[in-house]
C-alpha cells in the first residue's frame, strides 16, 4: 500500500512537472550544445542541486541523471519518464549502495552519445561545493562538462533545505546561462579539475543569480581553496 501509494505521488509529481516545462517560457545564453553535438562530443551537464528540476526542463531527451535509490528517488521517476529522461539508479554518496554501478552506467550512456545531467554539489552539499564524480565521469567517457544554470524569473524556494531547492512558477520565464565547456586535461588530477568546475560554477551563480550566491558555501578566504585557485588559474 505505502509503495502504491509512493508511485501515484510520483505520477502525480510527474503530470505537475510536465504542464510546467511546458507553460514556461525558455532562453538560452551561450548554449554549446549544438557545437558538442556536431563534434559528436558526450556532453556532461552539471548544476547546482537546488536547480535539479529548473535544468532538468531544459535537458534533450534521452539524457541520462543518477536518482537516488530511496523513496523521494522513486517519486522522481515518474517525472523524468515524462520528460524523456532517462532516470539511472544509485547514488554519488559516499556509502551509499550502487554508487559505482550507477557510475559505470552513466558512462556507458555517455558513450552513446547521450546527455548525462547531474547535481554536482550533491547528494548532501555543502551548497555549491563540486564533488569529484563529474570530472571521473567526463574522463572516463571523454567527454566535455557544461556547467549551466537556470533562473527563472518568478519562482519558490524551499528555504529550509539544505539546498534551498527552487521551483519555477508556472508560465514564467526562465534564462538558462552556460559557461564555456570544460575538457579534462591530460595527467589531471579529480580534485585540480573539480576546482575549475566549481571555479566556473561560482562564476555563472554570482553572474546571473546573485541573490542566491550568497548562500554557496564560502570557503574562497581559506589557505586551501586559494592555494587551490592559483593551481588552475
């Protein structure tokens, strides 16, 4: 009962999501997708965790995103079936089981070509700080990461969370702005090529979201973030 339960939320989520994606109204800044797509290049999207359901709008059908293997995952599944997103089961939590595999699938799908989408500051933040899975991801499948994000103009925020998740109000506008694609570097480390990352995440976030920038997690005055930044620069 409680599972039945479970799935009609999430169809019901599901039906919600899709009259939105489609009352709202969507631009796009300095997309790369079309260049990627012609080189034949895996795209590997990343975005902040609170704009999951904003950028997951936008995604090319087909694309591939991890989903937790819990009871809010599998309310998800149901939306992103709708959406023509492919939904991979597992978790990038540190012990949290099927990680690896989901991992190792997301791979496989970039290799065909498809889009991979996926919260780089989660599954537990800190707010916009990048773990080092995109970067594994984007080297194992060479890929390109494209960090983006999307803003709408009106929208709700879920405050108390950890991520102050947002969700766009219906027949809104919403701006979706993209930094230049990150390629990983022969001999890179993970952590040196997350620091780009959250280097180009930050950017684009205090850019074009400010009011929300302030609540990334700051740690740009710390010895270790600086010394990091003046690795990549």
């Amino acid at each position: 009962m409680k599972l039945l339960g479970v799935k009609l939320a999430g169809w019901l989520l599901g039906i919600f999501v899709l009259l939105l994606r489609v009352s709202c109204r969507h631009r796009f800044h300095n997309d790369p997708r079309p260049a990627l797509t012609k080189s034949k290049t895996p795209q590997i999207f990343g975005t902040l965790h609170a704009m999951q359901l904003t950028c997951s709008m936008a995604a090319d059908r087909g694309s591939g995103t991890m989903v937790s293997r819990s009871i809010d995952g599998e309310i998800l599944i149901p939306g992103l079936k709708l959406g023509g997103i492919v939904p991979i089961r597992g978790s990038s939590g540190r012990h949290a089981k099927g990680g690896a595999m989901a991992l190792h699938r997301l791979i496989r799908h970039a290799k065909t070509g498809k889009s991979v989408i996926l919260a780089i500051d989660g599954p537990r933040g800190p707010r916009g700080v990048v773990q080092k899975g995109i970067g594994l991801l984007a080297e194992k499948s060479a890929g390109a990461i494209v960090i983006a994000v999307g803003v709408p103009k009106r929208r709700w925020i879920l405050s108390k969370t950890w991520d102050r998740t947002q969700i766009p109000q219906p027949f809104t506008r919403i701006d979706y702005y993209f930094a230049e694609p990150i390629v990983p570097r022969s001999g890179e480390s993970l952590e040196r090529l997350a620091t780009r990352v959250e280097i180009a995440l930050h950017s684009l976030v205090n850019e074009h979201d400010p009011t929300e920038a302030k609540y990334l997690f700051d740690r740009s005055k710390t010895d270790k973030w600086e010394h990091r930044r003046r690795k990549v620069a």
